[in-house]
C-alpha cells in the first residue's frame, strides 16, 4: 500500500512539540522559554525517526505566548534542527 501525501513534500511523520518552560530568572512567577529542553526535545525526535516537527501549533502553549515568544521557539526549532 503506498501513502498518498496530502500536499506534494508533506510525507512521514510530523510531532507536535510541546514547549518547555521554566521559572523566569528575573521573575520566578512568570516562565520563560527552555531553550536548552527545547533543542534537547527536537533532536530526540529526529533521532527517533520524525520526519516533522509543529512548533507553537494550535492546540498547546503558542496561544498564550507573546508573538516574540513564539518567533523564539520557532528560531530555536529550526537551529537545532539544522545541527
């Protein structure tokens, strides 16, 4: 049985990434980015097979993140993507 892609390039498996966080060093009641947990988490899935990876998407975190926050966690994907 051969699988259909539903967009041409769009193939595999694709993980929706959670965004870990931790306490703010300026301010522990407000979290900040893990950024370091953040490319730990992307390389595990790739080196488990993931051919795809969902930052900030609609169901998790992204909704209450700042639009910086969000450029940040997607920079972060991508450069430890691309180790």
């Amino acid at each position: 049985m051969s699988v259909q892609p539903i967009r041409p390039g769009f193939t595999g498996v694709f993980t929706a990434l959670v965004t870990p966080m931790r306490p703010s060093a300026s301010d522990g009641d407000v979290p900040e980015i893990d950024e370091a947990g953040l490319a730990a988490l992307v390389e595990a899935q790739l080196a488990g097979g993931v051919t795809g990876l969902v930052a900030c998407g609609t169901t998790g975190e992204a909704a209450t993140m700042s639009a910086a926050e969000q450029g940040r966690v997607i920079r972060v994907v991508v450069e430890a993507a691309r180790r």
